[in-house]
C-alpha cells in the first residue's frame, strides 16, 4: 500500500518534471519563405496568390498534357472523376439543377485556383505550376461561361471574376456552444 | 471560430500510445462532434482568418436551402440497435436483451428510448456505464418476444434536448414527396431511427430497405 503510494508520487512528479523539461533542442522557428510556402490556402481576396498568369487556350493545353483527361474526360465529363462542366440545359434553368460542379458552382474563383494548387492532379498534387493553375482554372471558368476564351488570370483578376452562383449558397450557421443546430427541426 | 476555442484540440496520442499512422501521425485535429472531414489528419499548419476561405472540402458544405445547410457540420443525435439487428436471426420467442449504441455531437446522450411494436409506444432504456460527451453510449432493454411480426427502433435524445427523428418526420420538415420518402437523403449525417423488423421465424431485416 505504502509502496503504492510513493509509486503514485514518483510518477506525479516525474510527470511534471517532463512537462517542465527544457526545450529539448529539437525543430527551429520556420523561416518566413518557409511559412509562405506552406501557406497555400487562397482567400476570397486572392490575398495568397503567387504570381504568374494563364488563358484559357494555355489551359486546353495544360489539361492535355498533364493527363486531366484520363480521369475527367476529354470534354469535362463522362470520366470516372467528378464532372468539371455544367449541364447542358436551356437558359433560365435553375442554377443548382446545373450540377455539383466545382468551377461552376463556387462562390469564389479563388476556389477553383486553390482546389487544382492543393489537390490535382491526384497523386502528382504541387507538381504544377502556378502558371499551369492560373491556365486550367482560366479554361475551367471559360468552359463553364463564366469568362471568355481570351482572358488571362492573374494574382490580380482572379479574385474580381464574378462567379455566376456567388450569393446563391445559404449563409453558413454560427455555432454556439449547447445549441440544437436547427431551432424546430424535425418537429 | 467559436467551435475552435470551445473544446477542439491537436491530439499527439491515443489510447497511451502515439497516433497511429493511419489515424494521422504526428497530429491530428480534433473538433469533437462535428463530421469527420473537420478532423484533419497529419497536421502541418493552422491558420486563422477572419473569413470562410471555402477552400478544398468545405466548399462541399455548400447549400441552397438554410436549413439544410445547418444540418451539415455537428452530427445529430443517433443510436442503433445491434441486437437484434438486420441479418441476425432469433431463436424464437422468449426473453431478449435489446443493445445498442447512441451518440451525438450535441454532447452527452441524455436519453434513450425503445419501440418494439413498431414506434407506437416508446419505453426508456437502461444506459449502460456513464454517458460522456460525444462518446458512444451503450445502451440495454429487457424485452420479451411474443413471436409475431414486429419492428423494433431506438430513439436518442442528447443533453441539449435534441431528438433523433424518423425518416418520415424528416420528409415531412423538408416537404419531401411521398413517392420520394425512400430515397431522399436525410441532410447532414443521416441521424434518423434505424428500424428493424423481425420476422416470425426470427429473422430481423432492415424495416427502410
């Protein structure tokens, strides 16, 4: 019992001597260039682009030669990946019957910049460039109609394209803590 | 911002060991309640902003009607019967334990109820051990089986008050169409009661399907 209980003791301060512990002289402050480089997630703003720039025709290109195709299709669509190209459908239709398609539906071109720089192509992901990004979000957008074939995008335009569904989601809830997350719901 | 200075953590390690591999070695981001998507795996980076960057994943959250969108980030109060559940099969009449497990990202289960003729009339069941927050929480019922058709369902409530509903009260809050009523998703995590019914040879079958 006894023993027990100076066990217990030891193991108290020996925890709290850890916790207290002097640095253990490993890691270092990351460099400034080195947070920039990780720091890859772009706000609506486009405070975060790099620069560079990129139409629409460099990125037919690019989405040939980086294999796009082989999962999207040659046409935005009809591969195994998600669709990249809204539904062909008469004018007036509804924008959300359109479909769940990135470069149509987000709010910000940002959006579609950040999703192909973080995650595409599947595998390979940050082995474009940003020339290479600006060029296939611009060929997304213009496949999409939201702007014409020859504009280029750059850290400065990218942000002020407006996208076709920008006020269209439903304002996202606040959380609070211990309240129910719909008032009512289901009954 | 709110959920992030209430009671979300980085973990370093689980069950006395560090964070295994697959669950996201060094650090993994905690944000208990909410769908797993938030719970970022092999932490490199945290930066806080002043607006929603609706990058990458959370762009999926995205929704047109505003009560669906409220329903797609903290998970709902749930439970489920394990025993009897579908594809088991039951010897026959007699004495049975009904167990199974609630949740809710609410916080701690409060309640639970049984139904076994159908949802007509509901019985508290006994919570097994302490109900913790955002914990699974096991819960038993004493139940005598006459031997016909039935279907048997829980129903969770969490300590915020929040209740698990059905399917159909689901369809009726979002005006779903009764030819719709078995295909629709129920938005967020699909939270509702999981029916089971038992046949009178014993087998129990999935009541939705």
């Amino acid at each position: 019992m006894r023993l027990l209980r100076i066990l217990a003791i030891v193991l108290l301060v020996g925890g709290v001597a850890i916790a207290q512990s002097p640095p253990l002289g490993v890691g270092r402050t990351p460099t400034p260039e080195e947070i920039r480089a990780w720091d890859i997630s772009i706000s609506p703003t486009g405070t975060e682009l790099p620069p560079g720039h990129g139409s629409a025709k460099e990125g037919a290109q690019v989405y040939r030669t980086k294999g796009c195709a082989g999962c999207h299709g040659a046409n935005l669509t009809g591969g195994r990946a998600p669709v990249l190209v809204k539904a062909d459908k008469p004018a007036g239709t509804d924008p959300w019957a359109l479909g769940r398609v990135l470069p149509w539906r987000a709010p910000y071109a940002t959006i579609v910049w950040d999703y192909l720089n973080r995650g595409m192509p599947l595998n390979r992901e940050g082995t474009l460039t940003a020339d290479e990004v600006y060029a296939l979000t611009a060929f997304l957008l213009f496949k999409n109609g939201v702007i014409a074939e020859d504009e280029v995008l750059d850290a400065q335009s990218l942000p002020k394209v407006k996208m076709p569904m920008r006020d269209a989601p439903a304002p996202i809830p606040e959380w609070k803590h211990g309240t129910p997350r719909l008032k009512g719901y289901p009954y | 911002m709110a959920k992030a200075m209430d009671d979300s953590f980085v973990a370093y390690g689980m069950n006395g060991e560090p964070v295994r591999p697959q669950q996201g070695f060094p650090l993994r981001l905690m944000v208990p309640g909410f769908e797993g998507i938030f719970h970022t795996k092999y932490l490199r980076r945290i930066k806080a902003v002043d607006t929603y960057y609706t990058n990458y994943n959370e762009y999926g959250h995205l929704r047109q009607d505003a009560k669906d969108a409220a329903l797609g980030y903290q998970i709902g109060p749930k439970s489920v019967i394990t025993y009897p559940s579908g594809g088991q099969q039951l010897a026959g009449k007699g004495f049975y334990e009904i167990r199974g497990l609630a949740w809710s990202g609410g916080g701690a289960v409060r309640k639970v109820e049984v139904s076994t003729d159908g949802g007509k009339n509901w019985k508290p069941a006994e919570i097994r051990g302490t109900a913790y927050r955002m914990a699974h929480t096991k819960f038993t019922y004493n139940w005598n089986w006459d031997g016909n058709e039935t279907e048997i369902l829980s129903r969770c409530t969490d300590e915020i008050g929040q209740v698990q509903p059905t399917r159909a009260q689901v369809a009726k809050f979002f005006n779903v169409p009764a030819d719709h009523e078995h295909s629709f998703n129920v938005p967020g995590n699909d939270n509702s009661i999981q029916p089971w019914r038992i046949a009178r040879d014993g087998s129990v079958h999935n009541a939705i399907a």
